[in-house]
C-alpha cells in the first residue's frame, strides 16, 4: 500500500491501509459465518492443459500460420495482439511495426504481402473503418491481407472497454466496389489458434482480405485448454515464379490468377489499383473491364463459397429447434443448451461467417430457427436469409456492453421452446 500510495501522501496511505485491513476482517467473518466458502481442490485431468486468453490464442495462431509482419496503430481491445507479437518478435524473426495511424497500418501490410512476407494488422471496429479504401486496394489489387478486428460497442467511441458483436456489417460491405472477402469468428480458443493460422493460407491462396472477428470478451478471456496440435497446421503457400509470358491478373475459371512476387522469375511482376488487363497494365477497354469485375466479383466469391467448411452441428440433425450462434456466444449457448436437456433442441455454431457454403441451408430445412448474438439488430440472422434465405423465427439479443451469461440463453431459449 505504501509502495502504490505512496506520493499520494501519509493520510492517504493510511486510510488505504485501513480499508485494506477492514475488508480483510469482514471477508474472515463471512467465512467463519459460513456464509462464502470457498473449496479449491486439484484436478489432475488439467494437468498437462495450458492457459490462455483470447489475445494469446489469436497470436500464437498467427505466428504458426507463417506471420512475419505485424503493423498497427493501438485501439483497444486489440492491442494486445500486437503487443504480444511484439514481446514474441525476436524470437520469432518477425517485424512489429507501430505506426502513424490505422491507414499506414493496413498500407504497409499490402506492401509486406505484395513483398512476398504474411502480414497482419490488428485493429478494432473505428480503426477498420480507416482502412476501407486500402481494403478496396487489396480487392482491386488481389493482394493478400489478413485481419485482426476485436470488436466493442458503437457506433463511434461508444464503449470502449465493454463487448459487442456489432461489426459484421462493417466488415461485409466495408469498401467500394464488390470485391469478396472471408470472415472468420472464433468461438474457443482452440479455434483462434486454429483460424487465425489457416486465415494466412486462405489469403495466400485466393488473394482476399481474410478478417478475424473477435470482440472484447473474447480478447480478454482466458481458457484452459490441451496444447495446440501442430501437426494439424498447415503452411501452404501459392506463390509462382514469374516465368515469361506471366500474366498477374490472368482470365482463369475459377476467379484466381497467379500470384508472383518482384524478384522470383524474369518477368516483371505489377500489381494495380486502377482496372487493369491480364498483365497489369491500366485499361479502361469495356469489354475487358467486364471481364475483371466477373472474375473478381462472382467467379472467385462462388470458388470460395464451394469450398466454405460447413457450420459444426451440435446435437440431432432431426431435432425441431435449432438454435444458432457465431463468434464468442459458442459456450455460453452450448451450456445453457446443455442445461435444457431438449433432444429437440440442437446447435449450430458458425466460426467461418462468409462466405456461406451453400449446403448449409440443409441444416435449417424444417426446423424453428433461434438465432443468439450480441447485437442490437440481429446481423447474422439477416445475413443468413440474404446468402441462403433461411427466415429467422426468433432473434435472443443482448446489446448492453456485457457478454451472454448462461442463464440469460437458457431464460431466453426456455421461453421460446416450451
């Protein structure tokens, strides 16, 4: 007390100690009483399980997904990736740029992709809304970048330091023109290792803006868990060798050109923000122009619809109600389900948000859809009926700063079902 109080004065100090010892005595009493018991007991099932929070899960996973370069401007509640990455730099061999505000962050990590390194910027809802027009770059670009946005409530400042999953329509439509983009949501911390890992070879390999949606619950909590298979991380990379004749933004089938990086092969290597031909060069021939809005626009999203993972269903596929989730709700739904003790009730939990695989929409043929978020409008539930026009029948929203307890689903989710 005297160390943190100190130059505060003595008076100050010792009402400090004084507070100290009374709480101290009233938490004896109340014990003595039997009023709080607190029994704390080993469990050996733990024992080789390690310990993390949020913040840790997502930069562990970047740096097993083959990130060398991290740039970002500080924004609470994602900071803390950066600074992890920070701590981990030397180690690791990476760069961890802090820099003049959010539009040099997204920059600079175009540049590391278009480079040849895997970058990521981390950021939070009012900073991701600077790098809009760098995020239209990339997709007129078809550079990679990955994304980290921890969520908190808006609109503007809002609440800084509280939680909300209200960014969803931010990073669906951010930017001009129609260019796609992944979105990912963790909902444990296995998956945030899991996820954010493969979030560099899903930018690497379809040349999109792949963003990683936590929030500030998410970032702060913290989870016991078994270590992180490595063996399950893959490290793919698709750049090719500029040999001659190479074309950057070749016309393919599938939407994806040929990425190569300056240095590797012969030829010149560009990369365009304005409309451009096969080669790079500025173009605004009408035909053409056409032809790269498809590829982009329709030919590369549906490649990467068809190749979405499905949603993980939790409980029968028969089941009459299906309660529906993103993101960080997934325990506190998965528990308060569990409680109910309904085999009529399963779960249907998304981490991968868009695109929607199309054979999704065979999980919710039948059923009563109750769709969980932590959200004033219900933006997942209305982007589940524009991608696969699934209606809705019951929205459990909660937009007050706090995450779900578990006895608010199950309140919610009882009142809905019986």
């Amino acid at each position: 007390m005297r160390k943190r109080f100190g130059s505060k004065g003595e008076n100050v100090v010792n009402k400090n100690i004084e507070a100290a010892k009374k709480g101290y005595e009233l938490g004896v009493k109340l014990c003595e009483e039997g009023t709080i018991r607190v029994e704390v007991g080993r469990d050996e099932k733990v024992r080789e399980e390690i310990l993390l929070s949020g913040t840790e899960a997502v930069g562990i996973g970047a740096l097993a997904g083959g990130m060398n370069f991290l740039s970002f401007y500080p924004m609470s509640p994602s900071t803390g990736v950066s600074t992890f990455a920070a701590q981990k730099a030397e180690e690791f061999g990476i760069i961890v740029e802090q820099v003049e505000d959010e539009i040099s962050a997204i920059n600079m990590a175009l540049g590391a992709w278009f480079a040849g390194a895997r970058a990521m910027v981390s950021t939070s809802g009012g900073g991701f809304a600077l790098m809009s027009e760098a995020l239209s770059l990339a997709g007129m670009a078809e550079n990679p970048i990955v994304i980290h946005l921890a969520q908190r409530p808006g609109p503007a400042t809002g609440l800084p330091t509280r939680t909300m999953q209200g960014d969803l329509n931010l990073v669906l439509y951010a930017g001009h023109g129609d260019f796609p983009r992944i979105i990912l949501a963790p909902g444990s911390m296995e998956e945030a290792f899991y996820l954010t890992a493969e979030a560099f070879n899903l930018a690497d390999k379809y040349q999109v803006p792949v963003i990683i949606l936590t929030d500030q619950y998410f970032v702060d909590t913290y989870y016991n868990l078994p270590r992180p298979d490595l063996g399950r991380v893959r490290f793919e990379k698709y750049i090719v060798e500029a040999k001659p004749g190479y074309r950057r933004y070749e016309l393919t089938e599938d939407g994806i050109s040929p990425r190569a990086v300056p240095g590797y092969g012969e030829e010149v290597v560009i990369a365009n923000g304005n409309e451009h031909d096969e080669w790079g060069d500025i173009t605004e021939e009408a035909e053409l122009t056409r032809e790269m809005q498809e590829k982009r626009a329709i030919r590369k999203l549906e490649t990467i619809r068809k190749n979405a993972p499905l949603p993980r269903l939790i409980g029968s596929e028969n089941a009459r109600y299906l309660v529906v989730s993103w993101g960080s709700t997934l325990h506190a739904v998965e528990e308060a389900i569990e409680k109910l003790g309904r085999d009529d009730v399963a779960f249907l939990h998304f981490s991968w948000v868009y695109p929607l695989n199309p054979e999704t929409k065979r999980f919710f043929e039948g059923k009563t859809v109750i769709v969980v978020e932590n959200n004033v409008t219900g933006q997942f539930a209305d982007l589940l009926k524009k991608e696969l026009g699934v209606d809705v029948h019951h929205r459990v929203l909660k937009y007050d700063g706090r995450p779900f307890s578990v006895e608010e689903v199950f309140d919610a989710l009882k009142g809905v079902v019986e």
